[in-house]
C-alpha cells in the first residue's frame, strides 16, 4: 500500500522528534511521518547525560546551541517546565595552574562568539548567581561556592548558560505537540529511499510498503551512515562508545543543586600494588598508567533523588555500532576513582560501590565534532545527524533549522556551516586541520 505525505523523518530519537515538532508546530506542516522499527527516544535519546551549555570554541556551534536553549526554555514555560529545566551551571576543575590560565584564554574566545560575559574573581567583583556568560575562580571563591571539590584545586571556570533536563520528558512532550498536529509515527525499517530524476520521491518499507515523500529527513543516530547510503550518499561519520554510570550517593556528598563538574587534567588512578599486579595479570594496564581528562558527573533526579551520574571516557574506541554494546567490567570503578580526585569526599565508596547501574550508547560524530543540518545530495533529502554526544541539547536548534530549510523559512547566518557541502570549501578544511576536534 502507498500513502501520500509531504516529508518522511527516519529516525524516532530526539533528533527526527525535533524535526517533527517543528515541522508540524511552527511551520504548520502536518502532513509528516517519523518511520522507526523502535519504539521513539530509546535508541540512545535516552541514554544522554541530558547537559546543555552555550560553551563552544567557534561562533557557529555558539549561535546554534544559544537558538537551542532559547527554544529550551521557550518551550519549558510553554508546557509548565514538564522537562524540569534547570541551569545550575557547568564547573571545569584545574589542579594546574597552565591549565587554568589556558582556561581564561578560552574564555575571551567563547565570549567573542557571543558566550557571554567573562568575569575574573575577584578583580571583577564579588561572586554571585548569573544567568550567563562564564566566572574564572581562583582556589579562594572556588572553596567558599563549592567547597565539595579538592583543595588541590587552583581554579576552575564556570559556565553559566549551562545545565540539565528530563530529555525523555522533552522528547515525549515535542512528540505529543506534533502527533496533535497529524505527524505519524510508523514502526518499521526504511530499506530504499525511492529517487526519480535526482530528486526523491519517498522510501520502501520492510514490509513491502512504500510512503510517497517530497522531502525525506535522515535523523537515524548512530544509523545515519547506512541509511545516508539509502540515498547513496557516503557522510563522513564515525561512531565512539560512550557509557555513564549512576550511583546512589547514600552519603550525600555531591550537593543536590550542583551542576556539572569536570575535572580537567589527566590523572593516575590511586590503586594499591595488589590491584595494580592483579589489573597487569588481566590485560589491563589501559588504566593503571596516566588518564585522560574530563571525568565528569552531576547530581541525577531532583532535590529528594540519591543518585549522581559519573562518565568518562577514557578508551574513545572507534567501533561500528552494535546492540548489545560492550561495557567494561571495570568502568564503576574507574569513574568512581576519577571522580574521588575532584571530590575527595566519595573516597568511602572506593571500600565498597554504592549501588549503581551502567549504561550508554554511541556518539556519531563528523571529524571536527559538527552536526549535519539541511539538505544534501539528491533534491529534497536533508540531514539532521552527527550529534555526538551534544545530542538532547542541539536538537531543538536542530530540529528548528531542520524545518526551516524544509519549509523555506528564513535561515540563521550560520546555518551553511552546517551543511555537508562545507567539506566542499578550502578554507573550512583548514579550518578544521587547525582547530582539531571543536570540543571544549
């Protein structure tokens, strides 16, 4: 059987909900169907560490995550903050004090961007609560405002613009807007995207079925290579595990209203020389020399919630996706002690692990860590992927510029930087040799 409908959305995770949400509830195109063998928001929507921030080291990832959180909260007050948006900030933690200088440096950079406003302490003034913009805190301020993070610890700088939310709440939310707007959703694999005369025409059904399609969105996550192939077009994506792990913090040592917290230097783990002979006997010397940085957590769940998250990636390991995703035995316990060297006081649970669970899923990524926004290749295909591990807090931008190039609404200036004819331009390929991976 073949239907009529104006744009197809493969992919049901946040990025194709998005899309969806403001085809049909901004731009008052209804006629949308988001097709997915799984049930939406549960491929890796809903295995995020649900952050966002406005912390990014060039202007056009700054203008779009700034266009994403005014939508955030747009779209908190619009359904009576169901998502629980909260800005408690981002906390980039040094115990070296190049690292913190180099941490002002980036600061003046974000800020040119439009990051908002840099403010030294004490020079400038008495610390206080912001709503934007970023605060360099030498040892002093960084004791008496989070006196939970070692004494270790020369300086950190805090993001302001910064914070966390329920992305599956976000998500349910957005899709149940659009479905009362008439988008579809249809459980179901795309196995063709349907061409005729360079443009497509719809896509072809594992079941034989077919939905006609003037414009067909591929918003597949961790599948948008393969399904991009659909349509023969080879995206210049790769795929790292990344996993998180939540544990019941009975102590109550991370304080309730923290926000996120980063640890920005490399580290050795403190085993014992049993540990270490024993950790030598498996094969795993990966974590018994020097670590990398940014072991990070937050406080997970409201004011009464236990529960802290820690991540830390710590391999980067470049894999094809596949499900079940391997997890490391030992990760618990290696975020648990990367963590201990930020927060000295969850040294007690390195006796014994608090109860946790481990979970996580991939980010798929282009080379310099930018999304893929906006029409490719054959006429009327569009993109809305590469996500990285940005994804729940870029797919309300995301999924605006996605619609406005749909619908032909007016476009940001920075909306051709997220083409996929950007690798087509000298200069942006330079760019992207001289500034490396685009992550803070």
């Amino acid at each position: 059987m073949t239907s009529g409908t104006r744009v197809v959305i493969i992919g049901a995770g946040i990025a194709g909900v998005s899309t969806a949400f403001h085809l049909s509830c901004r731009h008052d195109i209804s006629d949308v169907v988001v097709v997915d063998p799984r049930p939406p928001l549960t491929l890796t929507s809903d295995k995020s560490t649900e952050c966002y921030r406005n912390w990014w080291p060039n202007a056009s990832m700054v203008g779009l995550m700034n266009s994403s959180i005014d939508l955030l909260e747009e779209m908190a007050e619009e359904s009576g903050d169901i998502f629980s948006l909260r800005r408690p900030g981002y906390l980039y933690v040094t115990a070296d004090p190049e690292t913190f200088r180099r941490m002002g440096e980036e600061a003046d950079a974000a800020s040119s961007f439009g990051g908002g406003e840099v403010r030294r302490h004490p020079a400038d003034g008495p610390y206080r609560e912001q709503v934007d913009g970023v605060d360099l805190l030498g040892p002093d301020d960084l004791r008496e405002h989070h006196s939970y993070v070692t004494d270790e610890a020369v300086g950190a700088l805090e993001v302001r613009r910064a914070g966390y939310f329920s992305a599956q709440q976000l998500g349910s939310w957005m899709l149940d807007q659009a479905k009362a707007r008439g988008v579809r959703v249809v459980a179901a694999t795309v196995t063709s995207i349907l061409t005729e005369n360079g443009r497509v025409t719809g896509v072809e059904l594992d079941d034989g079925s077919s939905i006609d399609a003037g414009h067909v969105v591929v918003a597949a996550g961790p599948m948008a290579r393969p399904v991009a192939a659909l349509a023969g077009l080879d995206l210049p994506l790769h795929s790292e595990l990344h996993i998180k792990v939540a544990f019941r913090d009975h102590l109550g040592v991370v304080p309730r209203d923290a926000g996120m917290f980063i640890w920005s230097d490399p580290q050795h783990l403190d085993w014992s020389d049993e540990e270490r002979e024993a950790l030598s006997d498996m094969g795993r010397t990966d974590v018994t020399g020097e670590m990398p940085i940014y072991c990070h957590g937050r406080p997970e769940g409201g004011a009464e919630s236990p529960y802290v998250v820690g991540l830390w990636e710590y391999h980067g390991d470049v894999m094809e996706p596949v499900w079940p995703f391997p997890i490391d035995d030992l990760y618990a316990e290696v975020v648990m002690k990367g963590l201990t060297t930020m927060i000295p006081g969850l040294a007690p649970y390195l006796d014994g692990l608090p109860e946790h669970s481990v979970d996580g899923g991939y980010y798929t990524k282009t080379e310099e860590n930018r999304p893929l926004i906006g029409p490719a290749g054959l006429e009327g295909l569009h993109l809305v992927c590469a996500f990285s591990g940005f994804g729940v807090m870029v797919a309300s931008g995301a999924g605006d510029l996605a619609a406005r190039h749909i619908a032909g609404a007016d476009l940001p200036g920075y909306a051709d930087d997220f083409l996929l004819s950007r690798y087509d331009r000298p200069e942006y390929l330079a760019m992207i040799e001289a500034l490396g991976s685009g992550q803070l």
